[in-house]
C-alpha cells in the first residue's frame, strides 16, 4: 500500500543528502532527478501558470501532465538540485495515501545565510488548505535542515490563496522590490514575506 511504502521512507528519515519533511497530510522528500518532470507537471496547467510564469520550454504537455501525475512518482536515487552546491532544495510532495504527487516546494539561495521559498500544488490538491503545509515544509527544511535563518517569499496581492497559505504558514509581511520578472518575461508587483528564525539548525543530511 503506498501508505506503508512512504512511511518505511519517513522513518528513515534525513539520509546521503536527502532530507525527509513530514507535515499532518503531505509527506515531503528531496528531489530526484525521477521527480522532475512529475513536478514540472504539477505546475504546467493554465491556472497555476497564471502565477507561476514559467518559461514555455519548462512547461509539460497537457497529456504528458494527466500520465505522470496519475502514477507515482519514481524512486530515483540521484539528488537534483542546484548545481555546484551541496544542499538540495527542491522538494516533492506526496500523498502518502494514495502514493501520488501533490506537488513541489523550492528554495532559491540568496545568500549563506537567506532563501526564497516557493511552490505549486498539483490541480487535485489544489483549494484544500495544503498551501499552508507545502510553505510549512519549506520552512521547515530551510530552518532545521539547511541552515537558512531568513526565508523570504513573493506572492501577487491577487493570489489570494497563496498569501493566505504564506500568512498560515507563519511568515509575516516584509519590505521587498516593487517589481519581480518571472522567467517568461512579466514583470509584476508581488507583496513580500519573510519568516527569520535566530538559530538555524542543520540535519546531518544538510552538512
């Protein structure tokens, strides 16, 4: 059953570089290079893109998107992350129940020291409160496994449902630019938030 499946992988816990989040229904593990176009695929539908502005080429067809995230995700074992850096910071989430993708947390790097969070939900995972645990578990991972005191992210005032999963989350609002490009080009005026934690932890997996 795929409950048991991820379980035996929770208990397992932080291991080889790989960091494990659990949070009340989403379990979240460090991305493979299995993963990524599952997760590509979570966030390549028209109503996320709205937010999201990815670049066309990053985006999953329409029919590719329906097959990869009505199976589970693969096992892979080679950690995808950004290059040249020892930490990983890119998550999957997964429902343990049905053993299926709900979708991707991220952390971009700003300094030693700070990051920016961000994240998608699956379409089916979308508008049931797990916002709030897909930015939960990027804090989490920035704060007690990779070091991050600061931890800052950006959301449209239109996004409505993101601003409230940041809020619930427990970040706070912050000073940020007036305007952010997103990798297709659109500029847009985001309100900022950031969560600073005054003594960040490092897993054993995140040394």
């Amino acid at each position: 059953m795929p409950t048991r499946q991820w379980a035996r992988e929770a208990l397992r816990g932080c291991a080889r570089g790989r960091h494990v989040v659990l949070t009340p229904s989403l379990h979240f593990r460090s991305l493979t290079v299995a993963d990524v176009r599952v997760a590509a695929a979570a966030g390549s539908d028209p109503a996320a893109q709205r937010w999201l502005g990815w670049h066309p080429a990053d985006l999953v067809p329409e029919d590719e998107r329906d097959r990869l995230l009505a199976a589970p995700p693969g096992r892979g074992g080679a950690r995808f992350g950004l290059p040249g850096r020892r930490v990983w910071t890119s998550m999957l989430a997964i429902d343990p129940e049905r053993g299926l993708a709900a979708g991707m947390v991220t952390l971009t790097p700003r300094s030693e020291k700070a990051c920016e969070l961000g994240g998608h939900l699956a379409p089916a995972y979308r508008g049931r409160g797990l916002g709030a645990e897909l930015f939960t578990a990027g804090l989490a991972l920035a704060h007690r496994h990779l070091g991050f005191a600061e931890v800052r992210a950006g959301a449209e005032p239109e996004n409505a449902a993101s601003v409230r999963s940041l809020w619930r989350a427990g970040l706070d609002p912050a000073a940020g630019p007036d305007t952010y490009r997103l990798a297709d080009g659109r500029v847009i005026r985001p309100s900022w938030f950031a969560g600073v934690e005054p003594n960040p932890a490092r897993c054993p997996s995140g040394r």
